[in-house]
C-alpha cells in the first residue's frame, strides 16, 4: 500500500501512471504498480565500485527495501570510484558504511547489510528477495551465486525464480547481462565469454624469462616460496610487495629485463583490473534499469546481454546468448572436451584451471566406477595421488564421461574426454 | 600498448595520490591524470530535474578533475530529493547549485566546485538579442567562459538561443561543447570538438597488427636471423625449440624467395603455402611431439606478411593541409605530422614503433632482437627528428617540440586519429540540419537515428512552447488522440508529432532521395510516446548510465587518450542499446 508521501516520487510516478506503446498489457498503472514496486525486496551482491553506484541507483528508482552483502573492507585505492566511501573508512565494512551512507541521504530507503561472504546463507535466506543485483569482480562468486539460484527453482513455484541481474566492468569496457535461472542462459552457460587470462608456462618463469612480468611472476611463485615459506604471502601488505618488487628487479637485471616498477609488480602480483567510475555508472545503470522494469512490468526487459566498449568510440552490442545443453548448472548433458591421451592425469587437472569452460581450480574427479583423484580428505589424496603421474588413456577411455567437484561450487560438473592428438 | 611506467620506480613504494588513483592510472598514467587535474569543467544545467550533468559530474570529481563550476538558478523542490542523490530533506527551497555542490565536493577533497545560482541567461549574459544569437559580442563578457576547459550544456526550456551562442563561442575559441538529454527511457548526448582535434594515444588494442618488418628488414636484423637460422637442422632439440619465430620466419622467407624470383608469398594461396612449409619445418619426433616456436611462426603468416600500407586514419591526417601548409604558429602535432610524411615518402614505410610482442625464446635472444627493434625506432624517431628541427629553424620557431612528443607520435602513428570537429547537431528553426541519410532509417529497420529525431522534435516543440512541458492526462492512453472539448488540451503527443514532421522536413529537404515524413513517423512516434509519458522528466538509471557515458568522453577529451565519439550518441534504455552517428 502507498500510505506515505510520494510527492518526492514524482518524475517515476508520472512514468508509472501511464503505459507506453511497448509496455506488457499486464501492466497496471499507478498504484498497485507502485506499491509493487516499493515492496519488491532487492539483493545486492557487491558494495564496490558496481554495488555502490547499484544501492545509489535503486534509491532513486523507488525500491525502499534493499538488502547488501560483501565480505570485504574499504581499501584507499577504493576511493577513487566507490563513491560512498570517505578517507575516514578505510578498514571499515564495505557493506555496512555503503548502507548507512545511502540511508543517511534517503531517509525513506531501507538497507540491511550483511558483512561476510555469499555463502554464509542458505537458500532460505536468498528466497526472501524478488530480484538479485550482482556487482562483483569475482567470477567464482557469481558461479556460486548463479548454481544456488539455478538449484533453488521449483517449477511448481513462480516465487522460487529469482531473477538475477549481473555486471561486470574492466577499464572502459563493461558488460550487463539478465538471467533467468533456467530459463534463458546462465552465468555458468556464458562462462568460456570470460576467459582467464594464460598463465605463463613455469619453465619460462624458472629458467628463460624474457618480460617485466615473467620476473614478477617468478618472484612471487619461486622465490617467495624459497625464501620466505613460512610466511603467507599477503598482496595487501606493502612490505611484502617491495620484498617482491626488489626481487623482481633484480631478477630482470640479471637477465638485461627492462620494465620492472613498483606499479607494474603490484598489478601483476594482485591481478589489478583497472576500474573506473564512469564504467560503473554505466554497467550499474544498466542493470538498475532492467531491474526496475522487471519490478514494475513497465517496458521490457534485457534479453539478455548487453555488452559495451568505450575506449574506440561507444560500442554496444545486444544480444540473446542461448542456453547451452551441456552447461553443468542448467543443462542435463555431459560437456566434451578434447584432451591429449598422452597427457597425465596432474597435465590435465592443471589445464581445468585454465579452459574457459572449466575454470576449475581445485577439482576432484572420478569416473562411474573408480576415483582418479581426490584433493581431500588426506588418506583419499594419498590413495589417489599415484595416478596424477599416469596418462590418460591408462585412466579413462575415448568418449568417456567424468564427474568433477569442487569446493568453490555446490554442483558436479559432468565432461565427456575425447582424445585428439 | 602496455601500461607505461609512471615515475622513475618509487623506493619507498607509491604517493599518497598514486595509491588513491591506482586503478586509473593504469588506464591514463600520469600525463593523462595531470590533464585532468588541469581541467575546469563548466556544467551549465537549466535542466529540469538536471541529474544527467550532476551525475556526469560525479564521474569526473572521483577521479580528480581539477575544478567544476555548476550554473543552476534553480531551487530545490521536494521532487529533486526523490532523483537527485546530491541533495538531502535539508536542501528544500535551497539553491539547488549550493547544494549539489556541497554534496558533491564530499566525493573527493581534492578538487574545487564553484556553484552559481543564476540562470543560463544571466551567467552568459543578459543582453542576448533574439535576432542575432550567435553574435559573440552579446556576451556581457566576451571572456566569460575563458577559465573553462570543456563545457556541458544540459538540455533546457528555451535553450535554443543561449545554445547557440555557446556554441558559436566555443569553436571561436576551441573550447569542446557537449549537448546532454535524458528524457525517460532515452537519452541523448552530442559533442561539438574544436576543428581539428587530433589524438596520438590512441591505445590500440594490443592484438592489432604490430609492425615488425618482416618482408623488409634492415641489415641488422637480417644479420641476426641468419646468424641463429644457418645451421637450424643440426642445432639440438633445445635451441631449435627456441629459435624466436620471426627469425624464422626470415629465414624462411629467404628460402621462399630464391624460389620465387625474390618475391615474398603474397595472395592468401601462396601465404596458406608458405604456412605448411613453416609447419612442415617443425621437429615432431621429440617428446612434446611438435615445436611451440613453430606453431607461433605459422599462425603469424597470414597477419604478418603483409605489405605496410598507410592506416586510413593516419592519411587522413598527413593529407591535411594543416600539415602540408605549416606555419609559424602551427601547432606542435601538424609540425611532427609534417616530418612523418617526408619520412615516409622516402622510406615508403612509417618510423619503426620498435615494441616486440612476446614469443618463445631464450632470455637472451629475446633481449638481443629487442635491442635491434629498439635501435632501428630510435634511428627512425632521430631522422625525424632532424627533419623536424630543420623545418622548425625554416619557420623561425622559438621553442622546440618536445623529443617526448616527437617520440610517442613516431610510436603510435599507425595509430593516429584525427576528428574533424564540427557544430552541434542540434535542433535549429529553418536550418536545413543535420545532413543525415534519413535514407538510412527505411532501409535499417534496427536504426537508432529516429532516437535522434525524437529528441530533436521535443528540442523544438519545446522551443515554441517555452513555458509549458507535455502534461499527462492519466485517463488517457496514451495513443489515443484527445476527444476533449477542450480547446488547448491539445494532445502533446500530436503536437510532437508535429514538431517531427516539421524537422523531418527540414531534414529532407536536402538533395538525395524524396523523404516523405509518413515513411518515418512509425518510427518515431513510439519514442514520443515514451516522452509524453514521461511528462518531460529524466528517470535516474537512464541519467546515471548517460552521465557515466558522457563522463568517459570527456575524459577522453581532456586526456587526449582513446577514441572519443564523432559526434552524437542515442542510448535506448528499452531495448538496451547505443548508437554512435556523426550527424
Ligand atoms: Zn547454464
């Protein structure tokens, strides 16, 4: 019910009064649209650079009950984008300080923060919402996200098919995309469109290094390792990126390597993705745009991806990415892949990690009738660990199907090995 | 192109700035942030509510714009509170400049807002004579907008005569004009750049081609593929695993031409050839069963024989006669420019941009073959260099181009861009504007140009109708035409209609093809529409991602870094799409 002013609503009550000539004849006008609309229950998952335009943007759109989430703490090198971070929060909650924020200047908005991780919540707690906004720069989070939605619908209930509206950004170049679990293509389905960037072989780290970045690598992943084993490496102390910094250096001057700087290793050793704030003011824009048309019925919305470049002119391209029949979150079939038989078992765990297909960082697999490796517990490891050396084809056959699991995901993943060589 | 290193390497780690700005330095560096931080940005926002300037604002404050200034004789109503983040309940009846300024400024304490409670009319001037807008002279002070580095001018009632006089002042004085609509579910942003405006860094994407001169090398470079390649069968699996593939490839290519009277592979059959033979050369009998090295020579062929050939963009720019006319007072880029086409009129190639991609390689081959890159590009940069001083000596000039500048022009030439800026193309009463190819509309049924039209038709009924904005009649769906007794409750749908029809006239009345308006209207009234229902009034998502847009333009204006748009920009927040025309 709309029992309180809404003299302040007036540029979106004007536009909700009325039906445009694109608009769903659903739609109704005025009221109850409105009051939908204010009730709709929002989550947003990300209070950075995306998830602080986001909060921003639903306030002004008149969603009143939005909820936040984010497990990590404000860092200086966060203001220069999230703009509802002051020099005084470095270390403070994300989630809490963007909520408190936005509710200070709109004092009719309500935000709940939840400072700590995705997967700290169970279904029941993500069935509460009507729509789920996703501003991360992490790609497992939204794999996880994306399979807890996906395994949440129950066809016998409507209300279990929460529509989740993602956006991602890197330097002028962003992306938003609408995703209706099981029904249109899935995070998981789209995820060979954001391919992980390849990783240098560890023979050119260790032994013929030719680029700035190849030392740097090669300190962090060799000499920390010899040097400094008892100490976890943390990204964010300063310390240890000068440690690494010097090493670095000294190692590019060793083999007459230019372009070794205290910027470069710290992109290198923290896989810095330049962000700025106008990108996000466009992606969270987008996505809050189709946001409010999936809560009011007013136009419709994205199907289902939206894609923009910015740095040659404006680009866009729009289009609809099908859903994949072999996607392991919402499809049903085995995906294939091709594999060397010559290839041992470990050659193959290492290149899950890096096809943009799999993504898979730490995985356990096993066929219909026996373990080929397991990552834990230890006696299991310890039983499985001799096959690692072994080639495939010892292993498995040609068109065999194999069933992988990892701890950063709820589901299995299905691949079907066929040998090439 | 990589990110460039800032400073010399910082011992003690970076400033308090460069930690603060990390993110996008990685994206501008440091010449590109000092632009910034030199830029006073003018927002002229009459605009009703105006969250499109206020928003593209907030883009350019976080990452550290020097100063903004906000005209806005308006005050704060309680609808602006429900749209415009930078306000709060405390800014009712309050002027609405002071206050976004106030709320604003928050975002980063190192830059400076002014803001100026007047309307557009008094800041530029109260003497505007209707029948001579675009008179310079009209201005009270014909240097008021003199301090200003780039100004956006946020649609408005009765905009018409004021955006013409900025628009004639500021190409008089180079200043780059933006034009900003939001309006419902669309938006819509034009620039108006000086004339010319040129960009060296471009940033390419750094998988377009690379110029490594293969089919030409210099004597150095030959002597170095001969050197590793002479004895290639009996070098060992490891060495001939680690030739660099462009020495390769040289070395094939000299195969090649001895059996092709000197000629290189050319057409794409002879190049498919030439790759087999590439492929056919691998050792495949060791344990990794084939050669990286190898494979990376042969996917090179077909991009990287190719004939240098001048980039269209580059021509554009050694074709102007800015650069074949030089004057005493040219400015730096047409000097450099000049002695690029001499260079290259010699050479028959451009200078050597002398970065070498990475490829398998023992560390100290990779070195020596970068070294003998880098060589060759600063013996290029050197001899236009000289060329450049003799020239500058012609001209009497005082001060010498930078080497810098000289340099990073060599470097990106292929690169270069150059946009020919020109007046806003914006609604003007009688003028025959813009040349578009309403053609184009009919025979593209996804065009995003009637977008445009609609806009220009709201400019213009707005214009003759100055004191009024579309009202909604709830009761009334929105494609009916009122059956009202009432006299002026004309539909406004009908009266865009009208202003459509009148401008799309305008439009066609050029040479060309016969447009007849009723062709178009279909196309446009469903914009209308979405106008009229909109009473005239911007929705924040739609403002914010046109602000966000806007904002990366003018970064890259004032940078002169990456590609800005040439020169209107149609965003449809239905369909989710944009659309770039230069109009
Ligand atoms: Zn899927």
């Amino acid at each position: 019910m709309v029992e309180h002013s809404r003299s302040r609503y007036q540029y979106i009550d004007n536009f909700l009064n009325k039906p445009g000539p694109t608009t769903d004849p659903d739609f109704v006008p005025g009221a109850p649209t409105i009051s939908n609309l204010e009730a709709s229950k929002v989550l947003v998952i990300g209070a950075g650079g995306l998830g602080c335009e986001i909060l921003k943007n639903l306030a002004m759109s008149g969603f009143r009950d939005i909820h936040v989430i984010d497990m990590d703490t404000i860092d200086v090198s966060n203001l220069n984008r999230q703009f509802l971070f002051r020099k005084d929060d470095v270390g403070k909650s994300k989630a809490e300080v963007a909520a408190a924020s936005v509710t200070s200047r709109c004092k009719n908005v309500r935000i709940t923060p939840f400072n700590g991780k995705i997967q700290d919540k169970d279904e029941e707690f993500y069935m509460q919402f009507k729509i789920i906004i996703c501003g991360l720069d992490s790609i497992e989070a939204r794999r996880w996200i994306n399979a807890t939605l996906v395994s949440m619908v129950d066809m016998e209930n409507p209300e279990s098919l929460k529509p989740l509206v993602d956006g991602g950004t890197e330097g002028f170049k962003g992306q938003a995309r609408v995703i209706l679990p099981t029904l249109t293509s899935c995070i998981e389905c789209q995820l060979d469109m954001h391919a992980p960037r390849a990783a240098v072989p560890l023979c050119t780290l260790a032994t013929i290094p030719r680029q700035p970045e190849h030392c740097i690598e090669w300190a962090k992943i060799i000499a920390w390792e010899e040097h400094r084993k008892d100490t976890a490496l943390d990204t964010d102390d300063p310390e240890h990126i000068t440690w690494l910094y010097d090493k670095s250096l000294n190692r590019a001057k060793e083999f007459n390597i230019p372009g070794v700087t205290y910027q470069l290793t710290q992109g290198v050793v923290k896989n810095i993705i330049p962000a700025i704030a106008s990108t996000n003011a466009i992606i969270a824009a987008a996505c809050c745009n189709e946001a409010f048309k999936i809560a009011t019925s007013c136009n419709p919305y994205l199907t289902n991806y939206m894609m923009y470049t910015g740095d040659d002119s404006i680009y866009t391209y729009t289009f609809e990415h099908e859903q994949k029949p072999d996607c392991p979150v919402c499809g049903n079939l085995a995906k294939t892949i091709t594999v060397n038989p010559r290839h041992t078992l470990q050659d193959f765990i290492e290149s899950l990690g890096e096809r943009p297909e799999a993504q898979l960082k730490k995985p356990t697999l096993r066929t219909e009738s026996t373990s080929l490796y397991f990552q834990s517990p230890p006696s299991l490891e310890k039983q499985t660990r001799p096959n690692l050396s072994k080639q495939l084809s010892e292993l498995v056959s040609d068109g065999e199907e194999i069933g992988v699991s990892d701890p950063a995901f709820t589901i299995d993943f299905k691949f079907k090995l066929i040998f090439q060589t | 192109m990589t990110a460039r290193p800032l400073t010399p390497p910082p011992l003690q780690g970076p400033t308090a700035k460069e930690k603060k700005y990390d993110r996008q330095l990685r994206l501008w560096a440091a010449s590109g942030q000092q632009a910034l931080e030199d830029a006073h940005v003018l927002l002229l926002n009459g605009g009703s509510p105006g969250v499109v300037g206020v928003e593209t604002l907030k883009n350019l404050i976080l990452p550290g714009i020097g100063s903004y200034t906000i005209v806005d004789g308006n005050v704060v109503a309680e609808k602006d509170l429900g749209i415009n983040f930078f306000l709060t309940d405390h800014s009712l009846g309050k002027s609405r400049a002071d206050e976004t300024c106030k709320y604003l400024t928050e975002l980063n304490p190192d830059v400076q807002g002014y803001p100026v409670q007047k309307s557009l009319r008094d800041f530029l001037g109260s003497a505007i004579p209707s029948d001579a807008p675009d008179r310079l002279s009209s201005l009270t002070n014909p240097n008021a907008l003199d301090k200003y580095s780039l100004v956006l001018f946020v649609a408005s009632k009765q905009n018409y005569p004021l955006l013409r006089l900025v628009s004639s002042y500021c190409a008089a004085k180079a200043l780059p004009l933006f034009y900003l609509h939001s309006l419902g579910l669309f938006s819509h942003f034009s620039t108006q750049l000086p004339d010319p405006f040129p960009i060296v860094d471009t940033h390419p994407d750094p998988t377009s081609t690379q110029d490594l001169r293969l089919l030409d090398p210099w004597p150095e470079l030959q002597a170095f593929a001969k050197s590793k390649t002479e004895n290639l069968n009996t070098l060992s699996n490891h060495d001939h695993g680690h030739v660099p593939y462009l020495l390769l490839l040289l070395r094939f290519l000299t195969d090649w031409r001895e059996s092709h009277d000197g000629n290189p592979p050319s057409e794409y059959r002879e190049k498919k050839e030439f790759k087999s033979l590439v492929e056919s050369k691998a050792r495949t009998d060791n344990p990794e069963g084939g050669e990286e090295n190898f494979d990376e020579a042969a996917a090179a062929v077909l991009k990287s024989l190719n004939k240098p050939s001048l980039p269209s963009g580059l021509r554009q720019v050694l074709e102007d006669p800015s650069s074949k006319q030089l004057q005493q007072d040219s400015a730096n880029f047409w000097l450099i420019a000049n002695a690029i086409q001499k260079f290259h009129q010699k050479h028959g190639s451009l200078p050597l941009p002398g970065a070498l991609p990475d490829m398998k390689a023992q560390s100290q081959d990779y070195i020596q073959l970068q070294n003998i890159y880098k060589a060759k590009s600063r013996r290029d940069i050197e001899e236009v260099t000289n060329s450049l001083r003799s020239t500058e000596a012609d001209l009497k000039r005082q001060t010498p181009v930078e080497a810098k500048e000289i340099e990073s022009f060599c470097k990106g030439a292929a690169f270069v861009k150059l946009i020919k800026g020109q007046p806003l193309p914006v609604y003007a009463p009688n003028a025959k504007a813009p040349p578009t190819s309403l053609q184009n509309i009919l025979d593209d049924e996804d065009s995003l140009l009637p977008i445009f039209l609609a806009f220009q038709a709201y400019d213009h009924w707005l214009h003759e109708n100055s004191n009024t904005t579309p009202q909604t009649d709830p009761s009334a769906p929105f494609s009916s035409s009122s059956s009202s007794s009432s006299e002026e409750a004309k539909p406004p749908l009908e009266a865009l209609k009208q202003s459509a029809t009148q401008t799309i006239d305008l439009n066609a009345a050029g040479d060309g093809p016969q447009i007849n308006a009723d062709d178009i209207m279909p196309r446009i009234e469903p914009i209308l529409a979405e106008f009229v229902r909109a009473a005239g009034a911007e929705l924040h998502n739609i403002s914010a991602l046109t602000g966000g847009m806007v904002a990366q333009e003018v970064i890259k204006v004032l940078t002169k870094q990456y590609i800005p748009i040439d020169n209107t920009c149609v965003f449809d927040g239905i369909a989710s799409k944009s659309a770039v025309f230069r109009l």
